[in-house]
C-alpha cells in the first residue's frame, strides 16, 4: 500500500522526536564545548597573578598517541573477506579497498571518525550511495521540435529557457534554447565521518550490530549553498520549486551550535 505524505504532514509527524533530539544534542553540545577547549590546552578562566598559567598538554598527548596507533591498525588490509569461494570474495575485497581508499580519501574519513571517538562522546561514520555531478550549460540558436525530441531523449537534459516561434510554412520552431545536461562524474558508494554537531537521533534509538542505529528518527543536519540547490533542482534530484521556496527561507544570522562556533572559531581564532 502506497501511502503519500505532505512535507507539512512529514513534519507534523517527527515533530516531537525532532525537539527531544534537539534537547540530547543540547545536552552534549555543552560538554563538547568543554572537552575541545580541554584538548586545545585553553585556559581555565581562573588563573591568578603570580601563579603558573601554563596549560599540561596531557590530554592532546594521550589523544594523539592513541590516534597513531589506531591509524596503523586500520590501512587498506585492515579487513578480510572470508567466502567458500575464494577467488570471489578476493575480488570482492579487492573492489571494497579500491571504493574506501582510491575512489575517495577513505584514511582521511577514518581519521577524521577516530578523532572524534577519542575526543568526543562517539564518532559517527555514514555510509551512502552519492552522485558526484556538473551541471552542463548548452546553447542552441534554433531547434526544431523533432530535434527537441531527441535531445531530451538523450536522458539527464533539462530545457530552461526557449522562444517559441512559428515560420512562414506554418513549422513551429524553437529559438535560444538554453539547456541544462547532466554529467555525472562519480555515482557510487562513499563514506564520511559526521560532525557531531550535525548528528541527531531520538532517544528511543538503539545501536544495533555492526555499529547500527534503529530508532524512529536519525538524521544528519547539513548546510548546502543556494547554488548547489539550484543544481541538483536543475539535474533532477530536487522537485521544482525547491530553489525559489529555499530563498524565502534565508537568513545572514549565525546559527551554529556553541560547541561548532567554539571549535571553528573561538578556539582557533
């Protein structure tokens, strides 16, 4: 049974789970704040004229050790694939090592995840299909409805501005056309560690095996410019009107959580 769903009736339904989220991600948001500034050697606030005011790096020491040695566990032979039939499951692994660490920096992603796990409450690695693209821009002075036809039946060409005119004959005809084509780069698997900022799950959630989450609701909260939603509008992915309803809701206000703004900024300078 197919069941349809507004956005508004989508939203009204994890309404609640979305505001329970929010308050867990609150709660952790101050204690990040306080573990990145600890980390970062900041000063305690406290300090008093003619005392020492040096800050002990211990515990960038112990998190940067203990880095390292995870780092030299997980390479490109960190894991096997064991099958009865051997020469499949080489192959398989072989096309897995190539997906993590040659068609993406999968030692960066892996860094990146294990330094939050030492660091942080927990590290959060999302793995998805992903749809690398450029959006084509093409231009024709005139253009036929025959041969219209067949450029859209090409695939991944959106038509974004003509002039329909119509010839002495009577032949309808279609001048400065202007086309949007796809040209995807990569589409495949990829993986990425998370900002634990951008990360949400309601507290219903349960871990499950292999480092799963089964839960009413997890998300991952991300920004995307206005350009990129105007591409991914242009190549399909997005429904139209997605770009005008987004302008409506823009705003030059800083809304990042204090744990972000104190690792980006205040920290760092």
């Amino acid at each position: 049974m197919e069941i349809k769903l507004t956005d508004e009736e989508i939203l009204d339904a994890i309404e609640k789970d979305l505001d329970r989220a929010e308050e867990i991600q609150d709660e952790l948001a101050s204690d990040r704040e306080t573990y990145a500034r600890a980390f970062r050697g900041d000063a305690y606030g406290n300090e008093r004229d003619g005392w020492s005011k040096s800050i002990a790096r211990i515990i960038w020491v112990n998190h940067q050790s203990n880095l390292c040695s995870l780092l030299d566990i997980f390479n490109s032979d960190f894991f096997m694939l064991k099958s009865d039939n051997y020469e499949r499951s080489q192959k398989l692994q072989k096309l897995v090592r190539n997906q993590m660490f040659v068609k993406q920096d999968g030692y960066r992603h892996l860094y990146d995840f294990l330094y939050d796990c030492g660091l942080y409450h927990y590290g959060v690695l999302k793995a998805y299909k992903k749809d690398d693209f450029d959006i084509i821009y093409d231009k024709y002075d005139r253009l036929t409805l025959d041969e219209l036809s067949m450029l859209v039946q090409q695939g991944n060409v959106q038509i974004t501005k003509y002039t329909e005119t119509t010839l002495e004959d009577g032949s309808t005809v279609l001048e400065n056309v202007k086309v949007a084509r796809k040209e995807v780069k990569y589409s495949g698997p990829v993986f990425e560690s998370v900002d634990p900022w951008g990360f949400g799950y309601s507290p219903d959630c349960k871990r499950t095996d292999w480092g799963g989450i089964d839960g009413r609701l997890v998300y991952h909260q991300f920004k995307l410019s206005l350009n990129d939603i105007r591409k991914r509008e242009r190549a399909g992915i997005y429904r139209k009107g997605t770009y005008d309803k987004c302008l409506e809701y823009t705003s030059e206000e800083d809304d990042k959580p204090s744990d972000q703004v104190a690792y980006e900024t205040d920290i760092d300078g």
